[in-house]
C-alpha cells in the first residue's frame, strides 16, 4: 500500500523442486497445484515470502532465464487447542480379575503431551493416545493434558473382582462367606471370635485365655 514500509530480515533460503508425478504428465488450462512439505516457517505473526521460479517450454527450447513471480503469505498464530477436544477417556474392560492388563485409550489432538496417573504414579505417554497397565484392585486412572496454558484431567475407573489388597482395616463387622487363610501370617482378634460353623486348624491353636464352650440345651 502506499505510504507503508516492508522491512525484510535477513533470513534462510529453502529450494523445493518441483516434478510431475509421471514424466508426460499433461498441464492443461486447469495449471498445477503445488504442496510444499516440511515448510519450516517462523509461528510469529507477520509475511511469509515464496518466490516460484519456472522453467518451461512447449517447443523443446528452453529458455536462458526462468520466469517468476513472489507470493506474500500474512501468517497468523496457531489456534489454541479447545479443552473439549479430548474426550472419551475409557478403558477396553470396566470389570476384570486381579491381575489383568487394561487397556485405555482416548480421543484427542497429536499436538498435545499426555499424562496417565494411577495409584501414586505419574506416566507421561507423549502424543500416544493409549495406555496399558496391570490392576491389583479397584483403580482410578486420570487423564491430563495443557492447553491454553491450563491443565484439564479426565477420569476413568475398573473396578476388580476378586482384589488382592495390602493392608485392610475394618471398624465394622466382617462376615467371609468363604474360607479365611493366611500363609505364614498371625491372625490376631483383639475382642471374641465367634465361629458359628467348624473351626479347623492344620497347627497348634494357642490360646491365652480361658477357652469358654457352649451351652447345652
């Protein structure tokens, strides 16, 4: 325009050559589309200059000096990536047995870095869109990921059949519908143990107090 000014930096030169895909490729009235690959441009705000130099001819003489002509590209900042463009955070199986491998995966961007925490730990998964881990017991994974300069989570949970557990601790009453056993462990009653059915034991039975039986009608 007139009365503006165009300061043009020093900068790098990339060369791009362009060739049909077939060697009698024909170009008709319709021209060429060109794609450059790899085009490795400042994000900054501001013009991108392309100069296109050909050399052609349609009657086996080539020419002495191409022709030319520049394009001046105006380049705007990438748009941000919408916290909503992530989305269902999920896993292969809901309900599995101790011990299982699960399988998640999601929908999402590749431009963003992805992070997978469970039971304590942090695992960066980079731009993969899935994730595996083994399960002991009911387990919460959290999806994380930056955009907009803030951190958005998602949350998926697989609950476990038969949990295998570190500690337990009950305040309440605990009824075993099954067989209770411990290997090697010490099975410690602070108050009464009352066994309703058989009480069997393949050692000795220690008992540090009186040993009260029952009643007879």
């Amino acid at each position: 325009m007139p009365g503006t000014q165009t300061a043009l930096p020093p900068g790098d030169y990339a060369h791009f050559k362009a060739e049909p895909r077939t060697p009698n490729s024909p170009v008709d009235v319709s021209g060429i589309v060109i794609t450059l690959k790899n085009l490795k441009i400042s994000p900054l705000p501001g013009t991108a200059r392309i100069e296109i130099r050909e050399f052609a001819t349609n009657t086996g003489q080539w020419p002495h000096s191409p022709a030319f002509t520049r394009l001046a590209l105006t380049k705007f900042p990438a748009p941000k990536t919408p916290a909503m463009a992530v989305s269902d955070f999920r896993a292969d199986e809901l309900e599995v047995t101790a011990g299982t491998s699960v399988h998640l995966q999601w929908k999402g961007p590749s431009t963003l870095d992805y992070t997978v925490s469970h039971s304590g730990n942090t695992h960066p998964v980079g731009k993969q869109r899935t994730y595996q881990a083994t399960v002991d017991r009911d387990t919460t994974f959290q999806l994380s990921y930056v955009t907009s300069e803030t951190t958005h989570y998602l949350t998926t949970t697989v609950t476990v059949k038969n949990p295998k557990l570190t500690g337990l601790a009950v305040e309440g009453d605990v009824t075993v519908t099954g067989s209770l056993r411990g290997r090697n462990k010490t099975l410690t009653v602070a108050d009464g143990l009352l066994v309703q059915g058989k009480l069997s034991a393949t050692a000795d039975v220690e008992v540090t107090q009186k040993l009260s039986e029952p009643f007879s009608s």
